[in-house]
C-alpha cells in the first residue's frame, strides 16, 4: 500500500519510448534479418541431412528388395521308387546311401524330359546347359524331404526349386544378352530358353522366404544363401546381453547413485565410466579375443562369446542411462519417503527405481539397438566365418556353437565376389534397418507411454 | 520503548501516527472544555457557557472517527504486541476523553441555569480549583502519553485523591449550606452535581493514565486505584 | 485490559514430549545453529518462527534426524523423545522416523494410488497384521484428515490427480497413518491458497488431541492462530520460547517484538 512517489525513481533511468509500435526500428529489422537468415541455415542443414538419409535408404533398398525375390522353377516331379530306394524297403539309412548325385540326376531328366512334353524348343542348349539351370543346392533339397517324408516315393509331385544363380541375375536385371556372350557360364541360348520357359510358367520370380531362414551357402550357390544363422545368432547374442547387462548395469548405476561415499574414488570412477563408453568398439574386440577365447578357452565364434564383449560394450551406456534416469527423480519423493521412515533400501526400491524405470527401459532398448548394429567387435572374435548349419537350440549347448550375426554376416556377404551376393548383402542390411526401426519405435512409445507419471 | 523504530511498511507508520494525533487534538479540545467551563461558572459567563455545549460536537465526532480509524488499522494490519496496545489504548482513551468532555458539558449546561439565582458565596473558588487540578491531570496524563512515560502517569493516578478529598470537603459544604438556607437547596445540588462531575472527571483520567501504564508495560498497574472518595459513609452532621 | 485465563493457558500442566539440550548443527564449517535449548509439550501445537535463514526449518529436521541424509551436517547436543536422545548411536533413524512423522513443504504424494500412499507407512512397519486392519487404518487416517469424504469413492486413483489441499490432507493422512507421538511440519500451507489453508489449520487443531505438533511457519498469523507455544528463531539461536498468547501481545525480547510487528531489524 506504499504509494511510489516520483522521488523513488532515480534520475539516470533511460528516456521512454517515444517511437510507435506500428513502425519497426533500424535494430528491429537488423534483429529479425539475422533470425531469418539463422532459421535458413536450420532448414538447410536438415535439407541437406534428410536428402542424404534419403538418398541411403533409396540406395540400399533398390540393391537389396530384390533379395526377397527369387528364380524358382516350378515343374512335376516324379519320385521314382527305384532309383531312389533300390532296396525297396523304405530304411532310411539305407535311402541315404543315394546321395545328391542321383537325385540331381533325377531332376535333370525330369526337367529335360518335361520340357520335351511341353513342347518347349531347346534349340542351341544342350542337356548339360539345360541342367544347368538348376542350382546345386536343389537336389539337396529334395532328398532332405524324401528322407524326411519317405511315403511320398513313387508318387508325383510339383516340385519348386530354386534356379542357379545366372537365371536369377536374368530375372532381375543383372545379367543381359550383353554381358551373357562375355560370361563363361551362360549363353545367350540358355537366356532365350529361360524366356520360353517364363512365357510357359515354368520359371518365375516368387518370395523368397529362404532367405530369412536358410543358413549361409558357398559361393557357387548365392541362391541358397539365407540369413537363419545369423538371425539365429543375433537372437541369442541379445538374449544374453540382456540378462547380464541390465542387472549388472543397474545395480552399479544405483550404488554408485545412492549408496557410494562422494569422495574422490567415486569421481575417478565416474571419470573412467564416461571414458569406457567412448572407448572403439574393436578394442573391446581385441579384449575379447585375448580373454575370452585364448585364456578361458570359450568356443570361438560363438554367440556366448559375442555376448560377453557386447555386455563389456554396452555397460557404460547403460551404467550412464540408469544414472541419469535415477537423478531425474524429484528429491521430494525420496523424502516423502524417508519421512514416513523407509530404509534407503526400501526408498530405492519402492520409490525410486519404478520411477526411473521409463529411463532405464529407453536407455537399454536404445545400448541394445547399437548393439545389434556392431560388427568389429565380433569380427575380432571369430564371428566372420563361414557356417552353414544352424546352432542347436538354447538349452542343447547353442551358445556355445559356432553363428554369425547380422552385421557380420553383411560384411561376409559384401566381400564375395559374385553380384547375386552383394544383392544379398543389401537385403541383409535392410532387415537389420528394420530391426533398428522396430527397436528404436519400442524405445519412443514406452517413454511415452510412461512419462507423465507424475 | 521499540515503538520509536519504523515498520517496514510505512503506511502502517502513518496510520498509527493518525491516530495517535487525534487522540492529542481531542485532548487538547477536552482541556479547553473543562477550563471554559469552570470558567464561565466562576464568571456567571452565559455565552461561554453556550460555547462549550456546542463545542461538544466536535469531541464527539473525533471520538467516532478515531474508533473507526482504529477498527481500520486492525482489520488491515493484524497489529501485535507494542501496536496492538497502541490501538487498544487509544479506543479506550479517547471513550474516557468523550466522557469528560459531556460532564464538562453538563457543567456548562448548569452554570447556564445556575446563572439565573442568586450567587452562593464560596463554592466557586473552591470548584475552580478542582476543575483546574482534574485539567493538569489529564495534560500530565497526555503528556505521559506521548512521552511513554510510566512514572508521570503513575503519579497522575495518585493525584486523584486530592481530587477526591476536594470532592468530599465541597460535599460536607454544601450539605452545610442547605441546612443552613432552604432556599439554596436548588443553588446547591446544580453545584453538587458540578463537583460529582469534576470528581468523575477525575476518575476518567486516571483510566487514561492507567492505559498509558498499559501501554507501556504491558501490563495494568498494580496498586489499587486510591479511593479517596468516601463521601458514601458520611452521614450528616446534625447538630445545630 | 486483563487477559482472560485462556484454556490455553491451562496446557501447561502437559508433559514434555521433547526436550533439547544444547543442540548445536553445523553444515561443514558453517554453524547453522547455536545452543538450542527447548521442550515441546504433549498434545500442544508448538510454532517456530523467525526470518528466513534462521535455523528453523534446520532445527526442525534434526527432530526426526532428516539432516542425517546431507552429508556436510553435524548434530551436537542432546535431544530427548520421552526421555531416550534420538542421536544415540542405537537408535535406528527408520524406526524415529515411524514415531516422527513429517509433512514437507509441496505436497508430495508418491506417484501411487490414494489407498497405496496411506497405506505404505503402516506396510512397512508391518504395524498390521491382514487386510482388513489395513483398511481399517487407511479409513481412520483419512478420516482424521479430514480427507475420506471426498475420496472413498476413488481410493484407487492416483493420489496426484487431487487439488493442492487434498493433495497436502493427503499427505498428512500419509503421516499420521504410522500412528506417531510427534508431527512436524514444515511450512504445510504456504504452497495453498486460503480456504486450503483454513482447512489444514483446522486439521492441525483436531490433531493436537492425539499428537504433539511441531510447525515451522512463515505466517505470523498462522503460528498465532494454530499454536499454544510460540519459539522465535533469529540468526541460529532461540531468542525467546514461551506462551502464543503472551508472545504476540507482549513479548520479553525486544527482537521478538521487532520480528513480530514487522520492523526493520
């Protein structure tokens, strides 16, 4: 209720405006001119960021759809029961004593005698090219599923197979008449036959779903080549860099937060947290190595390993996301909490951790989703080799068998000579991109869904 | 006592500086009230007389502004300790100082009937001086009031039994005087009533000093108020 | 003008409840706190007041040893809970705690339901023995808080979706449901508007029947109207302890008198 008298006001305070407000001064326009010209190099620089994602992502799924496509013959197929099972009485091991040999002999007749029915002209390919349609791994193929279905001997089917490598490339694009005349292992006639056969529905391109489930395959047969085991092994990698980071992480993060002394241990400690997680993915490939397989002996390239220097990895990220969603929690909890007389046990756990947990779900799903994405460490370890059958299941020893894993098997691919595996090779970086995408999705609608808790 | 340091909000200050002013302004009008009044008694002086009756207005109206001032300042300032006295002190004083100034009232209401009969010898020195003594009680007791002083206030409240011994002999006198004279009865009760009004004059002011005491200490004053005034046990005297 | 005996006046005759000897904090070198001597009475509201930084809300935490959780402070001295010094080292700061009750500032229930935030205390302490004693402790504290009207129909919705002042009745429910000998409070109702506030002085008033009550305030209206006893704090010593009536209309310190209407110094 004072009333401020013009004797409270001191005399060197700055004259009033006296210009109006319809009319922008020269410092105004000079202001709002740089503001301008800040918000265009904003909008540049995301321009320019957005076109080059764009231009990756258009990159990467031209080369790789195709990879989902696959040159599958489709043509019936008569099992016959004597040259498949001479002895005649369905033994399976005696059945195995036919090899692959004698059922892409089959094939081959079947096919060839097929295209004869049909009518189809086979000018300028002899059998042996004609044969050459088929991949090799087809005929294995089909003796997996007589072995596995012996009743359907003697019987005909509608076989589907894959075709060889070149006949795919044809479909899709990669091979051409031009470049067939310069290609020892296809000729311009065979292209033509493979043509007619088109026409007549005998050869086409369909869904590839081998190719998410096969296992890897040799260089002669890129057609057969699959991602299965790498899945496989990625799977289980994640699994146990989940059950052994998230505990350890957390646990560390909430001593180190809540319990620890604030002495000068404890900021050293901090200090080499910060520095562990900037530290390059293959050092931790190098420790991997050097612990884990030459001094304690582990299988190499097996997913157990791979989980281990990915735990090593993800650690620090982890420790510093937990810590910092432990901090976010307001003060005022835990001293409502202290006051009604809980033990810091109970106050962390009942209060405190159930509020972080949004925080510390981001941050794993996030560590995890890097995780997925490293190659060089498991180069180091041994996960680039060549491994055609699957690990066994997770209680039969699977960790501890020989796989691969996504990013690896990308670089496997990538470094083959044959185009078919480079298509390949995009394919598989297309999946692994989709489970970035899927994970980091997860991530943004759980932080969501938990943040406004209080 | 720490009342002489300023609050932080200086309008609480001037408010109760206000009033505290208003009670000095009354003070002042009463005082001139008493001694016009025993004045125009001593005088026979009619006009006075009509002049402290229609002065009487502006006592009142003080005192009805002061209340409301007051009634103000606790509503708004929630006052405590030293200023809650303050407030309290000054609601009750200036109620003592508008009784005064009615009995000063009535005096001059008297006088102006008492002019019309014949003048009784004696009485009016006697009641001039009382009038006088209850005035420079009640500007000691201002005085005290202003000044804080719990000492001088406290001596006002003794000093009222000179006025009540005055009152008593004034009583025996009078009584004197109507057994003496019927024809004074009339003369002596107005004048009567003058000296019982004088003496509760007195009386007011020393509630006035008892509240500066309050004010100051905190507390009411301990010793009994002096009861002088014992003209309730007097009987007549009936001898010739 | 007499003061009327008061039925305040009559409170004395309680027991001590708390008394301190001596207490001396200090956060590092800095001495927030000199020679603190003080009794709180049973079943009487005592008010702490004084200016800002004077030791009040401090002294008040060291009552049920909250000043244990920073870690540059230090108690020395003597304070005694019905004659046991809560800083012995046997004693467990938990369990003063579930003795102790104390109600902050901001409301803070926890991100729970209403039912879960009562409940919580008496959990703990395993004060309970089945379910229905439970809801039944959960009825009595949020009756006694002047809160179950309003929320028996929503005892399963979250306590932050109430106003401010249900939300603070909530947490003095929180408080109470440990059945403890003592409450603080630590500036309960500046963060209120006044019905809120009225309200919770209220709730004060009727508590006082079944605990002592310790309350820091800001207000010196509010530690008038609320309290019986009245403590002034000034620059981390106590200046004056004594009766809420005396204290505000004729106060022994001459900084007490300062404080209390309003004058510089």
């Amino acid at each position: 209720m004072t009333d401020a008298t013009s004797a409270n006001v001191p005399a060197s305070a700055p004259a009033p405006h006296k210009s109006s407000l319809l009319t922008q001064t020269a410092l105004m326009k000079k202001r709002n001119a740089a503001e301008s010209r800040f918000k265009a190099y904003g909008i540049a620089a995301i321009t320019l960021s957005l076109s080059v994602l764009a231009i990756m992502l258009w990159t990467i799924f031209s080369d790789g759809v195709s990879a989902f496509k696959q040159a599958t013959f489709s043509f019936p197929v008569t099992l016959d029961a004597e040259k498949l099972d001479p002895k005649g009485n369905r033994e399976r091991d005696e059945m195995m004593r036919v090899t692959t040999i004698g059922y892409t002999n089959l094939l081959n007749q079947q096919l060839v005698a097929y295209l004869a029915d049909r009518g189809i002209s086979t000018e300028g390919v002899s059998d042996k090219d004609i044969a050459a349609f088929i991949s090799r791994d087809t005929p294995a193929r089909l003796r997996d599923m007589v072995l596995a279905n012996p009743d359907i001997l003697g019987q005909t089917i509608q076989f589907e197979g894959f075709a060889t490598g070149r006949i795919d490339g044809y479909l899709k694009g990669r091979v051409t008449r031009d470049t067939a005349e310069r290609d020892t292992n296809i000729s311009v006639a065979q292209l033509d036959l493979a043509d007619r056969m088109i026409s007549e529905g005998i050869l086409s391109a369909s869904f590839n779903w081998s190719f998410l489930t096969a296992p890897d395959a040799s260089d002669q047969r890129p057609e057969a080549a699959g991602l299965g085991v790498a899945l496989i092994g990625s799977a289980y990698m994640m699994f146990l860099v989940v059950i052994m980071v998230l505990p350890l992480g957390v646990a560390a993060s909430i001593y180190l937060e809540e319990f620890a002394p604030k002495n000068r241990w404890t900021d050293l400690i901090e200090v080499n947290i910060s520095n562990l997680a900037a530290v390059p993915s293959i050092v931790y490939g190098i420790l991997g190595l050097a612990i884990f397989i030459n001094f304690a002996k582990f299988p190499q390239s097996s997913p157990l390993v791979g989980a281990l220097v990915l735990t090593l990895m993800t650690l620090p990220t982890i420790i510093i996301a937990t810590r910092a969603a432990i901090r976010a929690v307001p003060p005022s909890i835990r001293d409502a909490a202290l006051g009604v007389g809980a033990s810091k046990m109970q106050t962390v756990f009942h209060h405190v951790l159930p509020l972080a947990a949004p925080g510390i779900l981001t941050g794993t799903i996030l560590g995890l989703a890097s995780a997925l994405g490293e190659t060089a460490p498991l180069l180091l370890i041994g996960m680039v080799a060549f491994v055609a059958n699957y690990p066994a299941g997770p209680l039969d020893g699977g960790m501890l068998d020989p796989a691969t894993a996504l990013p690896v098997q990308v670089y496997s691919w990538a470094s083959r000579s044959d185009p078919a595996f480079i298509e390949r090779s995009a394919g598989a970086i297309i999946v692994l991109l989709a489970f970035l995408v899927v994970m980091n999705i997860v991530a943004i609608l759980l932080r969501r869904k938990f943040e406004r808790r209080w | 006592m720490s009342d002489s340091t300023q609050h932080i909000a200086s309008a609480f200050d001037r408010d109760l500086e206000g009033i505290q002013g208003q009670i000095i302004k009354m003070g002042g009008l009463v005082e001139a009230a008493i001694l016009d009044a025993a004045q125009s008694l001593a005088d026979r002086d009619e006009e006075l007389a009509e002049k402290v009756r229609a002065g009487d207005r502006a006592i009142d109206e003080l005192e009805e502004l002061i209340n409301e001032t007051a009634a103000r300042v606790i509503a708004l300032r929630a006052p405590t300790a030293i200023d809650l006295r303050v407030v309290l002190s000054v609601m009750k004083i200036s109620a003592n100082l508008e009784r005064i100034g009615d009995y000063a009232k009535n005096m001059a209401k008297r006088t102006s009937v008492l002019v019309q009969m014949s003048p009784i010898n004696g009485s009016h020195a006697a009641l001039r001086r009382m009038a006088r003594e209850v005035q420079m009680m009640l500007k000691d007791a201002l005085d005290a009031y202003i000044h804080r002083d719990a000492e001088l206030a406290l001596d006002v409240i003794q000093r009222d039994r000179d006025v009540d011994q005055m009152y008593n002999a004034l009583f025996r006198e009078f009584l004197t005087f109507m057994m003496e004279d019927p024809r004074n009865i009339t003369a002596c009760m107005h004048l009567h009533f003058i000296a019982k009004n004088t003496e509760r004059m007195g009386d007011h002011v020393t509630s006035i000093a008892e509240q500066v005491v309050y004010l100051v200490t905190g507390d009411m004053p301990e010793d009994q108020r002096p009861k002088g005034d014992n003209v309730s046990f007097t009987m007549p005297d009936m001898k010739g | 003008m007499y003061d009327a005996p008061t039925p305040e006046t009559r409170l004395t005759q309680n027991t001590l409840k708390i008394t301190a000897r001596g207490v001396q904090v200090y956060y590092g070198d800095k001495q927030a706190l000199k020679d603190v001597n003080v009794d709180i009475l049973d079943n009487t509201v005592t008010a702490f007041i004084g200016p800002s930084g004077c030791g009040k809300s401090t002294f008040l935490r060291c009552l049920n040893r909250m000043n244990d959780t920073v870690a540059s402070a230090r108690v020395e001295g003597e304070i005694m809970l019905d004659g046991e010094n809560i800083y012995d080292k046997r004693v467990d700061p938990v369990q003063l705690r579930a003795k102790v009750g104390m109600v902050f500032q901001k409301p803070n229930p926890f991100p729970k339901s209403i039912y879960d935030n009562v409940s919580y205390g008496p959990k703990i302490h395993g004060l309970t023995r089945s379910k229905a004693e439970l809801d039944q402790v959960v009825e009595d504290s949020l009756r006694k808080a002047a809160l179950w009207n309003e929320v028996k129909d929503r005892l399963n919705e979250a306590g932050t979706g109430l106003s401010g002042g249900q939300q603070q009745r909530l947490c003095i429910a929180r408080a109470i449901a440990t059945s403890p000998e003592v409450l603080l409070m630590d500036e309960p109702c500046s963060a209120l508007d006044p019905i809120a506030t009225a309200q919770v002085e209220e709730l004060i008033d009727e508590l006082r029947a079944s605990f002592s009550v310790v309350i820091v305030t800001h207000s010196m209206q509010q530690a008038a109207r609320v309290s019986q006893k009245t403590a002034f704090f000034h620059l981390g010593s106590l200046v004056e302890y004594g009766d809420t009536s005396h204290i505000f209309t004729n106060p022994s310190d001459p900084r007490t008198e300062s404080y209390i209407t309003g004058r510089i110094g």
